[in-house]
C-alpha cells in the first residue's frame, strides 16, 4: 500500500509540474531578460536594455507554445529578429525557415533532470541559434531536437544555456490578458458575446490567423485564412475569458471572448 502511495505521489506531483508548462509564455519585458556572457550569472557582454523592447519588439511579442496534447509552437506573428546567420541584417522581418513557426513539433519536460526537449527541426526557445553546446550558424543546420536546462517557478521559466563559450539567459514568463490590449476599433467583430454554442466572427479584410485561447495562453483553435464570416463551436469550451486573435500583414487584433 505505501509503494502505491508513493507512485501516486509521483505521479500526480509530475502531472502537475506538466500542467503548469502548458499554455503560451513570452521574453519577459524588461531589461536583462535576454542576456549573454562568459559563465554562469555573469552576464557582462551583452543584455537588452529598456530600449531594446522597442528596437526589438517583435521579439518580444513572439509566444512559445506549449499544448496539452504534446504539441509545440512558435507563434511569430509573421515577424521576429533576424540576424546575419539568418542572410539578413539585425533587425525585424520575415521568419527565415525552418524557424519560421512551420514546424510541426512535440515537447517533453523532464522534472527530475530540469530538462525540456523539443522536438521537430526549426521549434525553439529563446534564440533559435542558440542550442547546448555550440551556436549554430546556418538555418540548414538547425538541429532535429533541442533540450534545453530550465527553471520553472509559477509564471516564470528561466533558461540558461552553455553554448561553449559562454551561456545565453532568458527569462520568460506566461502570456496572460496583461500582455495584450482589446482593440475595440479592430476589423473584425465577434458575436453573440458571451456565447455558449455557436460563435460567429465577421471580418471587413481577409485575415491571414486566426487563434483563440484560454488565459492561460492554451490555444484552443488556430486557423490560417480563415473566410470572411466564420463560424466556431464553442460548446465544447470551458467557461470563462478568452482572447480572439487575428492576424493580417504581421499585426495582431485581439478581442475578448466570454463563453458560458
């Protein structure tokens, strides 16, 4: 009866370590969440700065999406940084592929090792160049797998990554409604509102995405060109508050849904 117990325990503690990954996180806005430097804690080469959430915010509004069912992704809004390696310049642009949010890949979390792995050629976290060991230096040679050494405490993941000559710091931190705006001027409006069966979304443009999810940053309906005036079951989504994402021309319009 104890050794039953005892997995019991095991089992559910590593469910719930499981639990608290999924949903969507983000660079935590502020300076020194992205960092970079000659050992461990000693980030004295480079870090972003105040600034550097304006010069780079398209960076910081890309989401890293952890599902329930195992899956991954790189949600990019059609526009990230982009560096030398990738055959730009430093500065915001198109996704270059395979770390273009194409991917179809899987996550997994080791809780005992503090190690997360995803896989799927082009997901990654923080900087897709950066990977244990080494960075690399072509998008072609961007690796089928990545684990990563993390430190997950609540609403904050911290990642810190020996690349051989130094370690790379991130930290991220779980999307929520604080990081985005209900734009009540949009192009699109969603009725009814509260719903509880079928939604209807009507658009003034043809849209590129469309993402609904939960607070909790889960994605519970992602489309690419969605038509003009869409339709969603929504009956089978849990009650409360959700964002209504759509995306043209790599600008993101959110509204607030209620579902009862």
């Amino acid at each position: 009866m104890k050794k039953l117990y005892i997995l019991f325990v095991l089992l559910f503690s590593a469910q719930f370590t499981f639990a608290q990954l999924e949903g969507s996180w983000t660079m935590a806005s502020k300076a020194g969440a992205l960092a970079v430097g000659p050992a461990l804690g000693d980030f004295s080469w480079w870090s972003n700065t105040e600034d550097d959430l304006t010069i780079r915010d398209c960076y910081f509004d890309d989401l890293y999406v952890f599902n329930e069912d195992g899956s991954f992704q790189n949600i990019l809004d059609g526009s990230t940084w982009i560096e030398e390696w990738q055959g730009g310049a430093p500065e915001c642009g198109a996704p270059v592929a395979p770390h273009d949010g194409s991917t179809e890949a899987t996550w997994s979390w080791d809780e005992n090792a503090g190690t997360l792995t995803l896989s799927g050629t082009g997901a990654y976290l923080g900087l897709p160049k950066v990977i244990n060991g080494s960075e690399i230096d072509n998008p072609a040679n961007a690796p089928e797998s990545v684990t990563y050494d993390v430190s997950l405490n609540g609403d904050d993941l911290v990642l810190d990554i020996n690349f051989g000559a130094g370690y790379w710091h991130f930290e991220l931190v779980r999307a929520t409604t604080s990081n985005t705006t209900d734009i009540e001027n949009s192009n699109f409006t969603i009725y009814p509102n509260p719903a509880n069966q079928e939604l209807v979304l009507a658009f003034t443009q043809k849209m590129d995405k469309l993402i609904i999810a939960d607070l909790t940053g889960k994605v519970v309906h992602q489309q690419l060109n969605p038509a003009i005036n869409q339709s969603i079951n929504v009956a089978s989504y849990m009650p409360g508050l959700y964002l209504v994402n759509a995306y043209v021309n790599g600008q993101k319009q959110v509204k607030k849904l209620v579902v009862k």
